[in-house]
C-alpha cells in the first residue's frame, strides 16, 4: 500500500525502530510472566509443605497424646513357691557344759596349775587349798569319835553287869533299862562322831580343786594367798574357774510362732560367723522348747555344733539359716502389695490388659516376699509398685518378655519363688 493511501486511511507506516521497541515489549511480558508464575508455584509449594507439615504435626501430636496416656507398668505372674523357705536367726555360741567350780573348803590358795586357755581333762588338779581350820576340826572329831567308843564300851559292859544282878534280884529292873539305855545312847554317840569325822575328811578332800570335765580354762578368778570362802558366794563371778567343754557346742535360737510347727528335731542347720567369711558349719537342732513363749511368742531351739577343729569360740555371735520343709502356697514379691483404708489388695491384669484391684488375705512374711492365703490363683499377673491413682478398668501396657525374665534364689528347686530372708 502506498503512503498515499495510507494517509487516506490515516494509518501511519510502522517505522523499524517502533518495530523493535515492540519486540522488547513483548518479550518483557513473556518474563514477568513466566516469574510469577514461577513465583506462584513456590508459594503453592511453600503452602502445601506447611499443611503437610501441620498435618504430620498433628498426627506425631496425636500419637504422643496416646502414648502418654497409657500407663505402662512393670508385672509378676504368680506361681506356687516349691522352693524350700529359709529363715535366718541370730544366735550365741555356749560351751556344751560350763562349769563354774567354786571352793567347797574355806581357807587359803596354796598354789594354782592351770591358766586360762589351758586344755584340762577330767579329774586333773586346777589348784590346792590350805584349810587350817578344817584340819583342826578332824582331829578334835576323831579325838571325840575316840571318847565315845571308849564310853560306848564302858556302857556295855555296865548294862551287862546290871543284867546279872538282875537275874540275882539285887537290882530293880527300873536301874536295868536305865543302864540298857545309856549303852544305846552310847551307839548312837558313836554313829555321830563316826560320821562327822567322815563330814570332815571330805572337806579336806575338797583342798585340791579337780577339772569335773574335759574343756578348756575360761575363767581363773584367784591367785596365791587369796582367802577362800567356802560355798557359791551368790554368783559365777566368784567361781574359782570356770571349765567350759567346746566340743560340741550348743546354742539357743528363738523361732518365730509362725514357724514353730515345721521345726522338727534332728533337722540339719548351717551355722555362720561373720568373722570367718567362706566358712560355713553344719550344726543339728537336738531339742525344743515344745512350748511358745507367751512375752516373744517364739520357740526356742536347741542347736548341737560339732566342734573338733576348735574354730568356733564359746560366746561368739552367729547366725543360724534353718532351712524349713518345702512350701507349695503362692508367694509374691511385697512390692505388689496395695495399702488401702478397705484392707490389703494386689493389682491384678485380665487378657485385655485392663486392671482389676482384688483383696488378698496374707500369710507368713519372708522379707522380700509374703505368702498369700486366699484372693490369688497361680498364673495371675500382678502389677508391682502400682501407683495410687490405679483403679479398677484402668489399662496398662506391659512386656511380658521382659517381665517374666525372674532370676531364681541360690539353691531354689523349680519355679519356686520364695527367697532366702529374715523374717
């Protein structure tokens, strides 16, 4: 088209300058376009991050929510205990006899033989006494056993004489019985002074002091010159010495009533002293009390101890494990115990892991563990150290695995679960 005719149309030539103008134009329009898209789609992204994120939040919030909820515990199955219970009590070693010997014959020591510590035998001399007042007094009793024979005699003959005169009838049969009974009065003197030169010659016997059995020298209360009275004195400090026999030895131990009746005589115990670690002596009980006592309300038991080697010492502290006849009741540990206002309850879990608060009635106590008398069935789970705000219907988590991982006592036979403990 000519210019003319677009001067007519009033149409102005596009220039080639305007022409590139446009294509830059058009060309900043493509970019700026082409950014906020780009930019669109960042924030579309950015916007789905954050509601995913929120929503991975939420589920993460949710799932801790019921995690927290839950109560998750630590559990025991009850089983019957065929393990055999042992009690361990306190006890003193004693001296199978203990002799105090104490001075029969008052005077002075002469001499002693035998020190503490010293092994004696049985009729072996410990020490001599002078008695110069004892020594005396035999020989006026022997010097008065000699008049009386000699009046004895004398009366004798009296009476036989007075009989002769009788026959003759000189005398009246009155001075006769009178001369018969002077002559028995005599015998009769005679048996006295014989016996109390007897008394006598015994006390002087008691001048040597004499071991009354095999032992050892625990006690030597006099030494030379010491003024001896005659007799106990009222108590063992005053005893001469005192011989105690320490093979065997014996000591006393007080059973609780609770056990009282599974004691029985002949049973094996094990004795240990806490000064001879590693050491353990076997003992026997040999007798009971057969009786409770109403102050202790225990039993006391008689324990025989070998003693050959001389190890144990008489008064020495020990402690006696007395193994008792086997126990097949339930036994569960005392941290699954629950204290309640309504009494004694355990926690037990049904299969739904749900919670039901039961009341047990308890038996014997063995330390760690206590028996159950009724409220339980073996192969229940119970819930140990269950928090106070545990109720009936309440859920709990638990590994069973884990839980169920028991470490059996020394010396425990089977799946018994009764501990060794004080009572």
């Amino acid at each position: 088209m000519s210019e003319e005719r677009h001067s007519q149309m009033a149409v102005h030539p596009l220039k080639v300058e305007d022409a590139g103008e446009l294509l830059k134009r058009g060309a900043i329009v493509r970019r700026t376009k082409i950014v906020v898209a780009v930019v669109l789609v960042l924030l579309g992204l950015g916007a789905a991050r954050t509601v995913i994120s929120r929503i991975q939040n939420n589920k993460e919030l949710d799932a801790g929510v019921v995690e927290r909820s839950r109560n998750y515990v630590k559990t025991t199955v009850v089983n019957s205990s065929e393990a055999a219970q042992t009690i361990v009590l306190p006890g003193t070693l004693q001296g199978f006899t203990q002799s105090p010997i104490y001075a029969r014959a008052g005077g002075y020591v002469k001499r002693w033989t035998k020190d503490i510590g010293a092994r004696v035998s049985r009729g072996e001399l410990l020490a001599e006494i002078e008695t110069p007042e004892t020594d005396q007094q035999l020989s006026q009793a022997i010097a008065v056993q000699q008049q009386t024979q000699f009046s004895l005699e004398l009366a004798k003959s009296t009476a036989a004489r007075w009989d002769a005169l009788r026959k003759k009838d000189v005398v009246s049969q009155q001075e006769v019985d009178e001369k018969r009974s002077a002559s028995d009065q005599a015998v009769s003197n005679l048996a006295a002074a014989v016996a109390n030169v007897q008394r006598l010659s015994q006390l002087q016997g008691f001048k040597k002091l004499l071991a009354p059995t095999d032992g050892v020298i625990t006690r030597r209360n006099v030494d030379t010159g010491d003024l001896i009275d005659a007799g106990a004195g009222g108590g063992l400090a005053r005893a001469l010495f005192v011989v105690t026999q320490t093979d065997p030895l014996r000591l006393y131990i007080n059973v609780p009533q609770s056990y009282a009746q599974l004691i029985k005589v002949g049973q094996s115990v094990v004795v240990t002293q806490a000064e001879l670690s590693g050491q353990k002596f076997e003992g026997k009980i040999a007798r009971t009390g057969a009786s409770i006592d109403t102050q202790s309300r225990t039993l006391q038991v008689e324990v025989s101890l070998a003693n050959k080697d001389g190890i144990l010492l008489p008064g020495a502290f020990v402690q006696v494990a007395l193994p008792l006849s086997l126990s097949r009741s339930l036994g569960i540990p005392n941290n699954a115990l629950i204290i309640r206002g309504e009494g004694t309850m355990v926690a037990v879990v049904d299969e739904k892991n749900r919670v039901n608060i039961k009341p047990v009635q308890l038996g014997r106590n063995y330390g760690v563990r206590v028996e159950v008398m009724s409220g339980l069935t073996s192969g229940e789970r119970l819930v140990l150290n269950p928090p106070d705000s545990l109720s009936t219907g309440d859920e709990v988590s638990f590994v069973a695995a884990e839980d169920d991982k028991v470490v059996k006592p020394a010396g425990e036979k089977g799946k018994g679960d009764a501990p060794k403990t004080k009572p």
